[in-house]
C-alpha cells in the first residue's frame, strides 16, 4: 500500500510540474496539449470506474485548454487521494468491473489498475518530453528518483 501512495504522490507532483510548465509557454503545441489531457482525462475515467460508476461515455481524448487541464489536475488529486486514503490493502484485490468506450465488459483488480493509471501517466508525460524538446524547450524533470530527493 506504501508503493501505490508513493506512485500517486509523483503522479500529482508530475502532473503539477508539467501543468506549470505548459503554463508559463506562449507558443502552444497542440499535440502537447492533446496528450496531456488524455493523461487527466484517462485518470478520470479510471476513478471513477474505480467508484463504481460509469465510464462509458467520459472522453479520454478530448481537445480541452490548459484551463480545464488545470481543474482536472486539481480534482483528479482530490479524488484519488480521498479514494487511496480510505483504501485497505485487502481492498487492492477487489475486482471492479467496468465498460469501456466501445461497449465492452472487464474486470481488474485495484491494484492493477492503480498500477496501470500511474504507469500510463508517465508514458503519456515522456512523450511530452520529448515533444518539448523537439520544440526547442527543456523538458520537465518528471523523473521518481527527483520526486522522492
């Protein structure tokens, strides 16, 4: 349970470290942008299937300003935080079954799918990177290694 409050710390730090950055850039890349969405936009989706809620007609890519992006930022923190404190570890195993976009039915533990939104976060933020980098900027130093120092 340590990891996964661990994993969800960076994840918040990481999310607000590229906020800020993209933030504070004048000449807007909108594949940037695109992809930075999906990544609060997929976080969502995820919580709230996590919630027992339905999910299937939630976005995960969506064209949505740097505005929206820093909302979703605040509330995804919020709500994933509200959620792992009243977590258990016994609950990691529980199945959540849920639809997904296109209709179809699946069922993931917890732990696999509070493993599966950090890892796809970060993914999502290296390809960021590498497209500020491209565009003549510094990438971010999203790096877990830098978070917990």
């Amino acid at each position: 349970m340590e990891n996964i409050q661990k994993m969800y710390e960076h994840l918040n730090w990481a999310n607000q470290r590229i906020l800020e950055t993209l933030q504070s850039i004048e000449d807007k890349n909108q594949e940037v942008s695109r992809l930075f969405s999906h990544i609060l936009l997929a976080e969502k989706v995820w919580m709230t299937r996590l919630q027992g809620l339905d999910s299937s007609r939630l976005p995960i890519w969506s064209e949505v300003d740097i505005e929206v992006c820093a909302e979703l930022v605040m509330q995804n923190k919020e709500s994933l935080t509200t959620f792992l404190i009243n977590l258990s570890n016994t609950d990691l195993d529980k199945l959540i079954s849920y639809t997904n976009s296109k209709g179809k039915e699946f069922k993931n533990s917890v732990r696999d799918i509070l493993t599966h939104v950090a890892l796809h976060g970060q993914y999502h933020r290296g390809q960021i990177n590498s497209r500020l980098r491209a565009d003549g900027f510094e990438p971010v130093n999203i790096d877990f290694i830098t978070f917990v120092r």
